[in-house]
C-alpha cells in the first residue's frame, strides 16, 4: 500500500474516521463518492443556490442575449433573467461568480427595462385613442342624421367625402 492514497475523510457512526481510500470527490464509495453532482444528480431541481449552475446560466444568458425587445417582456423570459440574476448574486456572493456573466445580465435588464418603458407608453397611447368600433358608431349616426336632413343624394356624397377624410401626420410641417 501506498501513503500518498487519502483517505475518506468522513466519520463512522462511532465517531472514528472511515478508514477507505477516498475517490475523487474526497468520499469513499460509501460516503457519497459515487455521487452524482449537479444536472446529473436526481435530487436536480432548478440549480438556483448550486454552485454547479454556471454553465446553466451561460445557456440561459446567451438564449436572452438573442431574443428581440418583443419577447423579452413576456413572463417566462422575465423569471429566467431574474433566475439568473440570483444565480449570479448567490455565486459573485460565495465568490464563486464571474464578473462577465454580470456584465451581461445587466445588459439584457437594460434591454428589458427599455422594452417594458415602450411598452407602457404604447399602452397608454392605445387608451388615449377612440376604438375603431365606437368610431364605426358615430359614423352610422352621422349617416343616418344626414340623411334625415338632407336626402338619401346629398347624405351619400357627404359620407363618401368623410371616408376618404385623412388627418395630416403631426410629425410633418
């Protein structure tokens, strides 16, 4: 036998240590050598607080990197970039994370954050205009009044010229 070999390191359930060789992990096949680690492991759930997780958080940074403004507000890609960012924040804590993959999050937040401010401005522009079907309403009463007042005749030559009625951009002198 040789003395370089370590030994398992972990205790007997008489508070002696194990006296088997260890594998590669520092355990003895009794003691969790043969364990599996991170996505390989059964007990595998999300690795959020895993410090087997970077390769984890590569995939989803560089899947969020590559997808447009649009799809980057939807729910799903939102709690994958928050996932990631507490990744990230639980490895930079351990000391365990890489500068770089914050780098990028911070980059895909900016983007997010961007998209969500035109989103809400769209939205708020989308309650300030009148719905095509109330105008649709108004345009059926203007014609029935005109028609009413005037004749079927001059009612239709005076709704025809208010269909063909276009508002100047505002953009343009």
């Amino acid at each position: 036998m040789t003395k370089d070999k370590t030994r398992c390191g972990a205790k007997c359930r008489d508070g002696s240590p194990c006296k088997n060789y260890a594998m590669a992990n520092g355990r003895c096949r009794m003691h969790g050598g043969k364990s599996l680690k991170g996505t390989a492991s059964k007990t595998w759930r999300s690795g959020l607080y895993s410090k087997y997780a970077g390769s984890q958080l590569r995939d989803v940074l560089a899947e969020l990197e590559g997808v447009d403004n649009e799809e980057l507000i939807k729910a799903d890609n939102e709690l994958k970039l928050l996932q990631a960012l507490i990744i990230q924040s639980k490895a930079l804590q351990d000391g365990t994370g890489d500068l770089e993959d914050l780098d990028t999050i911070s980059k895909v937040i900016d983007r997010l954050v961007k998209a969500k401010q035109r989103s809400q401005k769209i939205m708020l522009e989308q309650e300030r205009l009148i719905p095509a079907s109330d105008i649709k309403i108004f345009l059926n009463f203007v014609e029935t009044t005109l028609i009413r007042f005037t004749g079927q005749d001059e009612a239709f030559d005076i709704m025809s010229e208010l269909k063909n009625f276009k508002i100047s951009n505002p953009n343009q002198n």
